[in-house]
C-alpha cells in the first residue's frame, strides 16, 4: 500500500515509546510525515510535547492546545499492559486510568481545538469481546462479559467528545500484536529458545493476532479512508488456538514444545487475570477491513512468525 501521497502531513501520537508507537512513528518518518509525539517526562525533542493527563486538562492548557492546532490526525495508543501483571485493585485503576482516563483527556482537549484534527484513532482491543469459546467474531458481534469488555467498552465511550465536535473517530480493536521488539512475542521467544515454551492450559483457546506491519498499516489505511468510522477489528482474517501458536513458534525456533502451564497454576500466579486473558477464547475476523480493501501482508500465523523471528 503506497501511502507517500495519501498519509496527513502532521500526525499527533501517544504511546509513540510502545513497540506498536514506536513502529508507526518509524514509518511515519520513513513516509515524511511529521509527528508530534505526548510524553510524559521531560521533552527531549522538538517534536514532543509533555503532558500528565491526570492533572487538571491533561496538562494540556490553552497555550499549550496552541501546538496542537493544525493536526490532521490523532493516534492514542497509550495502555498499561494487561498480560504482564495480576490485576490487583491497584493495577486495575492504572489500567482504566491509562484507557480510560488518557482518552477522555485527549478527545476533549482536540474537541476543543479551533482546527480539530479530521480523525482520530483511538486503540482498543479484541478484549472487548470477552471469552467466547469457539464463536467466530466481528464487529456486529457484541461485547462480552468480565472485567475486560467492560473496561473495553467504557474505553470506546471515552472518545465521544471528539465525535460531538464532528472529528470522525475510530477504534481500532487491536489483537496480540506479534513484532520482533516487543509484546507477546519477545516475552515467548527467550522461553521457546530454551525449550520451555508450551501450551497454556489446554490450548484450545482462541486468539486474534496482526503482525506488526499490519497493525501499522491498519492504522495507517484508517486514517486514509474516510468511510471508516467507529470500531473494526486489527486483527489478522486467520485466527489460531493457542496450541497452534506454541507449535508454529516451536517449530520456526526449532525447539520442542512439550511443557504446558496448568490452568490452575496460571490462575494461581495471576488470578482474574489468566482468566480473561492468557486462557480467554477471543476468535475474531476483521470483516470491516476487508470489505474496506485493506489487504494483508501476513494473512497467516507462519509468515508473521518469519517476519518478527528475522530481527532475532
């Protein structure tokens, strides 16, 4: 997809310091696109601008809003990770504070903007589905139950405010992002190498997955395409169980795969956690995507695997 003459000229990012952020901020540049990226220490570029969103306004005051006039663009993709931690009560208020909190800051201090980007792409996740067993997903299927949908689902609302200013808005419900510096992946693969890697559970759970390019790309064909608005699933159109991810892995690093963590030792470890996440059934399709032209670079789990094993 040739995006040299499509792409906006100044895009504003979040979470440009994730491995998701990072790789769109890469290709942006490589497209000369200019970014101004959020952060929230200390400036150390002139193209970022430090915010705090929860101090009163996100931090983001009437002089400060001044740099973000003239955008044509908005990505938001800040999130604490949710597969690293067990979700104690103060892990869930970072969780909803970094979704939920982040968003409404950003989408009211844009809705306020005299010349309001025309998009903006706010993250979400296949999460917003739930544990669904072998059901096959889209973007008319609704949201699950749990912890996770709703927070999913209070993180979509979060962004109303840019709508009601008339900024098209859309949510991009990412699956397990496999990139070669960082996520799922690089937490697998150091395992698998030492041939520890195995099922978690029985494996038959399902899991949505996108390469790395294609998460960019999505993103990227969202901002051009104006017909898309509200939520489409980033997710690759070949979903596989866990099971299938642990073999095609073990086999590409060519290292056994015979260990299995136990249900109940996951839920042991990480309580709610490993039940809404590590063992969730999430079988989604991204029939918005496709119906919209956007083709895959790696539309099956072997050649994504390739892709991100190649910088390792």
């Amino acid at each position: 997809m040739d995006l040299q003459h499509s792409v906006p000229s100044q895009i504003l990012l979040s979470g440009a310091s994730g491995m998701l952020g990072s790789a769109i901020d890469r290709t942006l540049q490589q497209k000369g696109v200019k970014t101004l990226r959020l952060v929230r220490g200390e400036p150390k570029a002139a193209n970022e601008l430090r915010w705090n969103p929860s101090a009163p306004g996100g931090d983001l005051d009437v002089t400060r809003l001044r740099e973000l006039e003239g955008l044509t663009a908005a990505i938001h993709l800040s999130g604490a990770n949710v597969s690293t931690h067990r979700w104690t009560t103060a892990y869930k208020r970072d969780m909803e504070e970094s979704r939920v909190g982040t968003t409404q800051v950003l989408a009211e201090a844009l809705a306020r903007l005299k010349t309001p980007p025309a998009v903006f792409v706010s993250a979400s996740a296949v999460g917003f589905y739930g544990n669904r067993g072998e059901e096959v997903l889209d973007e008319t299927s609704s949201a699950g139950s749990g912890y996770f949908p709703d927070l999913c689902q209070a993180w979509e609302a979060a962004a109303q405010s840019a709508a009601d200013a008339g900024i098209r808005v859309v949510h991009p419900r990412f699956g397990v992002v496999l990139g070669s510096e960082g996520g799922a992946l690089a937490r697998l693969i150091p395992l698998f190498k030492m041939g520890l890697g195995g099922k978690l559970g029985n494996g038959c759970q399902w899991m949505s997955w996108i390469s790395e390019a294609d998460a960019v790309a999505a993103v990227l064909f969202a901002i051009e395409n104006d017909a898309i608005t509200g939520a489409f699933n980033a997710s690759a159109p070949n979903p596989v169980t866990n099971a299938e991810l642990t073999r095609q892995l073990g086999h590409a690093l060519h290292r056994p795969t015979i260990m299995t963590a136990p249900a109940f030792a996951l839920r042991l470890v990480f309580g709610e956690m490993a039940d809404e996440a590590l063992l969730s059934s999430t079988r989604t399709l991204p029939r918005r995507l496709i119906a919209a032209g956007f083709r895959f670079t790696h539309p099956d789990l072997h050649s994504a695997i390739a892709a991100a094993l190649v910088k390792n």
